[in-house]
C-alpha cells in the first residue's frame, strides 16, 4: 500500500500551542518500524490550479503571498510563515496523490498521513485547516476521471472526525455527485454546524456500542441514497476516548471497528478508498498515534484484499 507524508515541511508554531505537530512524524516512524511493506512516498505540492477547482482565487493569493489579515490567521489557528504555506500544499497534494493511486492506478486503497482538512470553505479556513485536501481531491478526480472515461465520477466523503466537516459540506452543498457523510459530536466545534447531505450527531461520553450502532445506520443510508465510484475516508483518531477535544470515549477496539467498517463496505461495493487522519489531540499523543497506527494495519489488509481480487 502507498502512503503519502509531508511531515518534514514542518509548520513552526509558538510555544505552548495546542496543535500536536509532532503527531505526522511519529506516525511516520512508527510505520517505518512496525508495518515498512508500506511504500512512504513525499507527497507533491498541490498546484494553484489544482486548489482553484475548490478555492477562491483570491484565498488563494492570500495564502500564497501571505496578505492574510490577523483575523483570518486566527480563524486558521496558525501564523501564516512559509512553511505553513507548503506544508499546507503538500498536505492537499498527498490526498491528490492517494486518490489518484487508489481510484486511476487501480490499487483500491491509498493513504496520506496527514489530512482531512475538513473546516476549510471555498473562500477562507478554519479549526487548524488551510485548503480543504479532500475537496479537492474528489474535484479533481472527477475531472481526470471524465478525461479518460467520458463520464461523470461520483464521490462519497465519509467523514468520521469529532467535528463536523463544516467546509466540505458548504462546498459540496449543491453538487450531486458528492455525497457528505459526517458523523460527529453534536456539542463539539463547530458550533454553528453546515448541512451535509447526511449528518450524524452524536451525543458527549458515546461510547464504542452507540458510536458503532450509530455507523452501521449511516453506511445503510449511503447505500440507499448514493452508488459512489470513490470513497475519501477521515480517518479522525478524536474520538478516543483520550482525546483532549473529542468528548467521545470509543476505545482502541472501537475504533478499530469503526475502520473495518468503512473499508468493508467500500471493498465489498468495489470502490476504491483514500483516507487521510484528520483530527486527534490526544491528552497523550502516543495515544493518537496509537489509533492511526491501528488504521493503517487494517488498510493494509484491505490493500493486500484488492491486490489478492485482481490476480
């Protein structure tokens, strides 16, 4: 399985903020050691173009030339530097690049270890997140699909952060052929929550029994409602039940779970997954890592599950 990480353009944050930078490279290095028949590749910058099939010209610019106003920088949660400017390009570009390899190269599952931007609108960002990785992702996807095909591509975006995915569902309010499925804390940020075309809201202290039954219903839904030829999973670790911002209290086993279903239903319907980490403040952040850890063996025994279907 391919996975792509842009953790070396680090994002340099003032002492004592909360953002858990640290997080993408612990990832990396405890993939490195404990699953390396994963292929780790650096993840290419997402190009202007590409991001415009999303995002305002002008957000655009501002975040390019760094003429973000102190506002928007605190809307962000992060000072706009350089570095944030590539690393937020890189971050789109992996989400680019796992959906290209898993739905274009025919390899099913693919991978960012970073991600799931999911706050960021059309014109402006939000809750830590510069561009929306897989708004554009999906939007690009349908173009390069319509390219070789000559015929529309359908995207589910199954969002399993905490938080509600606020920026997706604006951008993909009036665009059949994206389906939005969030599934979050009904109490949590956002506080003023956008509409998806399904949300699940869920209630403080959850736990893996509800948070499970409460998955299965929204996965029938889906497939009531949408026939997808792509799936973009958020893989969010907050809701673990040691997470700082999450207010859920699913266990290791629970969430573990919770990835088996979502790969189950898109390896069983034959639609290809690319899924990015999204969210997670462990109080401890081994704890978080832990939980990403657990998502990547059961990708990987996905990925092995296509390669084994196609011989």
């Amino acid at each position: 399985m391919r996975a792509f990480y842009s953790d070396q353009f680090v994002l340099t944050l003032p002492p004592g903020h909360r953002f858990p930078m640290a997080k993408y490279a612990l990832l990396r290095e405890r993939l490195v050691s404990e699953l390396p028949e994963i292929a780790l590749q650096v993840a290419e910058p997402a190009s202007n173009g590409e991001l415009a099939l999303v995002h305002s010209p002008g957000y655009i610019q501002s975040v390019t030339e760094g003429t973000l106003s102190e506002a928007a920088q605190r809307e962000i949660g992060f000072p706009w530097t350089p570095s944030m400017l590539e690393r937020s390009r890189r971050s789109a570009g992996a989400t680019v690049m796992a959906a290209r390899v898993s739905l274009l190269g025919g390899e099913g599952v693919a991978a960012n270890l970073a991600g799931g931007t999911h706050h960021a609108y059309a014109d402006h960002g939000s809750g830590f997140c510069v561009f929306n990785d897989a708004a554009v992702a999906a939007r690009l996807m349908q173009v390069e699909w319509a390219r070789s095909h000559l015929q529309p591509l359908r995207v589910a975006i199954i969002d399993l952060d905490v938080h509600q995915g606020n920026g997706t569902a604006a951008i993909f309010a009036n665009d059949p052929d994206v389906f939005t499925l969030s599934m979050h804390g009904a109490r949590n940020f956002p506080f003023a929550k956008e509409r998806s075309d399904l949300d699940v809201e869920l209630p403080d202290g959850c736990g893996d029994d509800e948070y499970l039954d409460a998955l299965d219903q929204a996965l029938l839904d889906l497939s009531a409602r949408f026939d997808p030829g792509l799936v973009i999973y958020l893989a969010g670790a907050d809701p673990h039940e040691g997470d700082r911002l999450g207010r859920l209290r699913l266990s290791y086993d629970g969430l573990e779970a919770r990835d088996r279903r979502v790969f189950d239903w898109a390896f069983q319907r034959r639609v290809p997954l690319a899924f990015a980490m999204a969210g997670g403040y462990g109080r401890v952040i081994e704890d978080t890592v832990q939980v990403q850890v657990n998502t990547y063996r059961v990708a990987q025994a996905y990925w092995q599950g296509w390669q084994n279907r196609a011989r």
